[in-house]
DNA sequence: CTAATGTTGGACCGCGCAGTCCAAAGCGCA
DNA sequence: TGCGCTTTGGACTGCGCGGTCCAACATTAG
C-alpha cells in the first residue's frame, strides 16, 4: 500500500518540524510510524535526503490545506480573508502547545546554507507562499491605495509570521505569535483606503492610523 | 593564552552560524581556527555544548558592539536612532553576502526544541535585545501616541527582522532584507505623532499614512 | 646536561546512525 | 502439503564524530 508511504511521511513530518532533520533519525521514524524494520523505510523512500524533500512538499500540501484554502475562499471579502489567515496561523501554532514553529521556517534555517538541494525547494515553498499572498493582494486592489507593492507586502506577511512562529517557540508562548499578528494586521490594514478596512482590525486600534 | 579560546571561538561562531550547531564537528572548528591538535580544544572547552552556550554569548556581544550600541546614542534623536539600527542590520546581512543569517535565529530554529540549555539562553538573548528596543521606544516616547505597547511593538520588530534575515538566507537576496527594513520603518512611523518621524522615512511613503 | 613541568599532535575508543543484506515468516496457488 | 514469491524484522557494516589518552616535544630551572 501506498499507504504506508504516508504513514511514514507524516511521522517524519512531525519529528522533524520539532526536533529538525539532523536530529530525526530513520529509526526514529520508523518507530513513529508504528511500523518495525528500517529495511521498510528503504523500501519506499531511497534516502534519507528524498524524505526531508518530500516532508517539505508533504508539509506545504498541509498548510496550503489548513491554512492558504482561506485565501481562496471566493465568497469572503479579500481584507476579511487575510485577517482570517493570519488567525489560521496563529491557531495553527496554538494546537501545538507553541512548539515546532513553522515547518518551512525550522527547515530552512536548518538546512539553507548546508545543502542546495534544500535551499532551493524550500525557496519554492516560499515562492508559492508569497504567490497566494499577492493574488490575495490583486483581488483587494480596489480597496487598497494605489502605490502598495504586492511583493514586498507579501514577503513582509511572510518575514514577520515566521519571525512571530520561531519567538513563540523559543518563548514557548502563543502570547507571542498572537500579539505579533495583531500588529501585523493593522500595519496590512494601514495600506486600504478607509473604511475598506473590514474586520480586520478593531476601530480601537484603527486610532492610530487615522 | 586566553587568545586562543577567543581564536577558537570565533571560528566556531562563524562556522555555527553558517551551518548550524549540530553539523558543524570540532575538528571543523579546530581546522578553522588554524590550530591542529582536538586536545586543544578541550584545554579551553569541557564540551562541545559548552562550546555552543559561548559561541551564543560571543554572538550577542558582538551584536551589542555593532548594532545594539547604535540604539544607545546619546546624541541623535530616538527615532532615528530606530532607523540606524535597522539599517545596521541590513549591513551585516549584506556583508555576509546574504549567508547566515541571524546567529540567533539560526540556532533558535534548530535547538528551540530539542534542548532546554540552549531554549532558555536563547531567550534571554531575544530578551536582552527586546529590552534594548523598549528602553528606547520609552526614550522616544513624548514623540509616540500614547497607545503604544513597547513590549508588543519591541517584539514586532525582532520578529520582522529575524523573518526578513532568514528569508534573505534562503532566497540568497540581499534585497529581502532591505525592503521589509523599508517597510518595519513606515510601521513604526505609524506609530509616532505627526512631524516626529524625522529621517525614518522618506516624506514619498509617508503618503500611506496619512 | 638533566629533570620536571607544561604544551601539542594525533591515535584511539565507543556510540549512534545511514544504508545493506539476509533469513524467516506469511501467502497465493496447485 | 509443498513450492515459489513477497513482506517483514532486525543483524550487520562502515563511517563520522565527541571525547579520552598518551607519547613526543618544548621550556624552564638547577
């Protein structure tokens, strides 16, 4: 069964968003996974490299599940949808007790600089990441002001939610990720024209925007 | 001489702060430090988490030296001084060629969870540096709204900062980094009365604001 | 010159892990 | 029941690395 392939997948995936590739052994996983006898692991996977990669697509296909779906909901409005986007994230973080960080973050700081193999499909990841984002952008154009750069918005989204998830890890405080993403919120909200704001940022804290 | 435990550890903390902790071996490090011999290593260090714990605190210190001490200028004015800071970041990263990223993050990420030594020392790191950015925001603070969460904001900024590095990291651009830095000023501008901006923005992006 | 007291280099040990291999246990099939 | 074929478990190998140890060398003192 294909089955099994996932089986270990996802175990991997959670060892190694928390303990990192390095520090997650095949045994480990494999013991993770239920399953006994490591000659099992090299059945489906052929090293331990072709794993981590397809830990990262496997990790992408669940955020992009759980989290970038609300960036496509087409019945919401655009500025709502980002609010609710960041709250995915922040309650994402908030099921896992604020450990792990993001899955993408841990394993790009880990690996970027080692292997090339990883820095480049992990720079995808953020590619497609920031792709969502800027269509997002696109969509809420009439209600943003004319000279807002979609780009470096969305790679600002991007730094500061991975800055957010790592402080939260090393606090081990959702406080952290939460109170970050209030700001971060209202620093999206200062580039819409007035009143096209939404829910995304209480009328107390538009106070100091206007 | 105590020279050759700074030799040491600088070496490692370069070496650490490219490829990580856990994949950088001593005899990397000795090899680096231009001394031969692994005993001399452990003449000057009991072990290699030793090692790590004072390669963290060297890192810090140097970061004092060349961009914390910027937010301590008596001479210029608060704001600005907010500005140059985060300029001096986007320096080092640049001088680096884009590599490394933030030592901390670096091994935030990959020891966050796996070790309790290194969780905590490193946030004490992240507290130190907060603490800097609050003493200064509470400087600057006749030129703020009278609104503003120094903790929360002091955050904000660390967590967009040590996004934008790591971003920067992965896509090997030095760009990244430079246009969330023009971005994270305008969010601070946002939060400072009309007219005390002062050089923290150019008067083109403030037009989003007001 | 010699003895005592550091230095220095590197051989060596033990362990943990990636990756291989084979033997035994299922399992269809007649 | 007996025979091939696949699945499964785990023993084994090689290697890299943290950490120890000791032998050779330098240095100073008498």
């Amino acid at each position: 069964m294909g089955n099994r392939r996932l089986q270990i997948l996802d175990a991997a995936a959670e060892l190694i968003s928390e303990r990192g590739f390095t520090q997650t052994s095949i045994e480990d996983v494999i013991k993770h996974s239920k399953l006994s006898g490591k000659s099992h692991f090299y059945h489906y996977f052929k090293s331990k490299e072709e794993l981590g990669f397809e830990v990262l697509n496997r990790q992408f296909e669940r955020f992009a599940e759980r989290g970038l779906a609300i960036l496509r909901e087409p019945m919401i409005d655009p500025m709502e949808r980002m609010g609710l986007f960041i709250d995915a994230i922040v309650t994402l973080q908030a099921e896992r007790g604020g450990r792990g960080g993001s899955p993408f973050g841990t394993l790009a700081a880990e690996m970027a600089d080692v292997h090339e193999g990883f820095r480049l499909r992990i720079e995808t990841v953020f590619e497609r990441w920031a792709s969502q984002l800027r269509s997002l952008l696109w969509e809420a154009r009439p209600q943003l002001h004319d000279d807002v750069d979609a780009v470096r918005l969305s790679r600002f989204i991007i730094a500061t939610l991975e800055g957010a998830l790592l402080m939260t890890r090393v606090k081990r405080d959702v406080g952290v990720v939460e109170g970050i993403a209030v700001d971060l919120k209202r620093f999206i909200a200062m580039h819409a024209k007035d009143g096209a704001v939404g829910t995304l940022v209480p009328a107390r804290a538009l106070a100091n925007v206007a």
